[in-house]
C-alpha cells in the first residue's frame, strides 16, 4: 500500500513541475498560445469538407415497377421514402507562393438507406512551370458532356437526363486524364479546357475492369464568350471512343434494307474475342442572358453514336452480357439523345423556375 501511494505522490509530483514549467514557458512568451493555434490551423487550412442530402418521396402507378434513378420499386411497393443523396465531400488543396493549385485530392462516399458507396477518390498534379497542365489518376466523372460532369449538388432537377442514365450511369469511372486549363487569369486562353483521358468502361458498375479494352474519352469547353453586353455563350465538344471484349460470335449490327431498319446478325467465329464498339460524339452549350429581372439560361446539349449491349437493353454493361453461364448475342445500334434546360433567376440565385426537357432513342 505504502509502495501505490509513493508512486501516486512522485507521479503528481512529476505532472505538477510538467504543468508548471509548461505555464511558465507560456508566461514567458504570450504570444506562444496564438502561434500554436495559428500553426494548427495552417495544417488544416487547405481542407473543405462539404456535402448535402437529398431525401425523396416518390410515388408510381404500378407495383413493383421499373424505376430510373433510384433503382426498381420492391414486388409490393408503389411508394416509398428515400434518401436519394447523401453526400460528404473532402477536398485537400495544395498552392504554392502565387496561389496556384499545385495538387489536388477529393474523397467523396454516398450515403443512403442500401449502404455507402464510394462516389468520388482521385488525386490530381499541377504542373508549375507553365501553370497550364495536369494529370488527375482515380475514380472521377467522365470527361463527357456538360450533364455528366455537372453536379448533384447544383443541378436544377434531381436526376440526370435519360441518354445520360443509360450510357453512362453513375457518371464515374476508373481512369486518368490530362488536362490543359491555364491557372492564370491573364493568359489568353484561361477560358479554354480540354481533357484527354483513359477509362476502364465498365464505370462503378463493376470495380474492376474485365477486359484490356480503354475508353478514350476526350472534351474541349470555352467559356464566357461575350455576344453583347447582356448575353454570354459557354460552348464544348465531347467524342468517346472504346468498347468491351465479345465472348459470343452473334453480333447483331443494325441496318436498312429495303427502307426497313432491322438487325442482321453476324455469326463468324471471328468475332469472338474481338471488341465491341462503343461511339459517342457530343456538342453543348449555355446561354446565359443577364437582365434586371435576373439571369436566364438556355443549356442545351446533343449525343450521337454506336452503342453496344444486349437485346432489350440498350444501357452500358457492366460485365460480360451472359444468359446463365452463356455469352449473350450482342447488338449494335444506332442512338441519339438530347438535353434541355431553360433556368430563370428571380433577382437572385435563390428563387429559380426550371423547365427541362430530354429524350433518348
């Protein structure tokens, strides 16, 4: 018992010359305190962390129906609570002396009632020299479209158009890009950006890539070109060029015979193993009018293309189409979809009429 309090006594007596060494060096220099906080802070200062939620009621005619946007309604279900978006985003941004990104690191996870899911993880490198380029690796949205790179968080209506949905749902996917956008103000091409990139495919439907084919994916965007004093345009280009691996010999390509579009399907051997294309050309653009009553826009964008799938489904396959353990034929066809957003402002970029309209064949 001696021996338990003897070692209590050294112990306070050890924390008291601690404490009262550590008040003195304090009481010494009064501006230490500030400083530490200062230096605690600084290491923090490059870092954001935001997010939003977006809960939902949604509410169809039938039972059990197929749903975009939020997934199928359960056998015996006609509505439901969800949450559509639950989003918290980390964003760590190095400058250098002149205020200029360096690097970049963003972590985004989605949570909703069916779990978390990773949105967003990629890291990206400014080159300093030039300040014109940079090289961003990782799970990131692809650089296609207006739509597909705008986010949730801002976008006027809760879900993507149709086209976008279907060719390139959940807008994500593994890669890596470069991109020439001037960090300089002054510099005469500081509203020009364009990405050039390399992608898996498959986007977060599949977390690996089952094949050694690659999207290329390119886009070119100026922004705020003046028309007049009032009226401003944003315009931009989009192509993707890739494909997947067929496993199957029936290729089914559309065609016109006779004034009649049908499907004429290919059966050589040779097909098997080869890859199966996927094209898309896209254009956009904003009009933005400023006037007293407030901004109105004009977005509007259009996609053209090849895509390959399966025969009553036209959208983007995850993996290899199979019917139990066999290769599905595949299709190629010919699509088109559009885009259309007219967005008022009333005064302020609070109170907003919407009017949007989109199709995908």
């Amino acid at each position: 018992m001696c021996r338990k309090i003897l070692s209590l006594l050294i112990v306070a007596f050890l924390l008291s010359q601690l404490a009262n060494a550590q008040a003195k060096e304090i009481k010494d220099s009064s501006v230490l305190s500030n400083k530490s906080l200062l230096s605690f802070f600084n290491k923090f200062n490059n870092l954001t962390i935001s997010g939003y939620i977006q809960p939902q009621f949604q509410i169809i005619q039938q039972k059990g129906a197929h749903s975009f946007g939020g997934g199928d309604f359960e056998p015996n279900s006609s509505n439901r609570f969800k949450i559509r978006r639950g989003r918290i985003k980390f964003n760590y941004t190095g400058h250098n002396k002149d205020n200029l990104k360096t690097v970049e690191v963003i972590f985004q996870p989605d949570l909703t009632e069916k779990g978390v899911v990773l949105r967003d993880l990629y890291g990206a490198i400014y080159e300093n020299k030039f300040n014109l380029f940079s090289l961003t690796i990782g799970m990131m949205n692809r650089p296609f479209s207006h739509e597909v790179i705008y986010s949730s968080s801002r976008r006027e209506s809760p879900e993507r158009g149709r086209v976008t949905q279907t060719l390139m749902k959940d807008e994500r996917d593994l890669g890596a890009k470069i991109t020439f956008a001037p960090q300089k103000k002054d510099h005469l091409l500081y509203n020009l950006n364009w990405d050039l990139g390399f992608y898996n495919g498959p986007g977060l439907g599949n977390t690996t890539d089952f094949d050694n084919y690659k999207d290329l994916i390119t886009r070119v965007t100026y922004t705020k070109i003046p028309l007049s004093k009032k009226l401003e345009l944003s315009a931009g280009i989009s192509y993707l060029n890739g494909g997947f691996i067929q496993k199957t010999k029936y290729i089914n390509r559309e065609e016109t015979v006779n004034n009649i579009k049908k499907f004429v399907t290919d059966s050589s051997l040779s097909n098997i193993d080869g890859k199966a294309p996927r094209k898309y050309a896209g254009a956009d653009f904003n009009l933005k009018f400023k006037q007293r009553a407030g901004i109105t826009e004009l977005r509007g964008e259009f996609w053209a293309g090849k895509q390959t799938a399966t025969e009553f489904n036209s959208a983007t396959p995850a993996d290899i189409p199979k019917s139990g353990n066999v290769p599905s034929p595949l299709y190629i066809r010919n699509f088109n979809g559009a885009i259309f957003y007219l967005v008022h402002n009333f005064i302020n970029s609070k109170h907003q009429l919407t009017v949007k309209y989109d199709w995908y064949d």
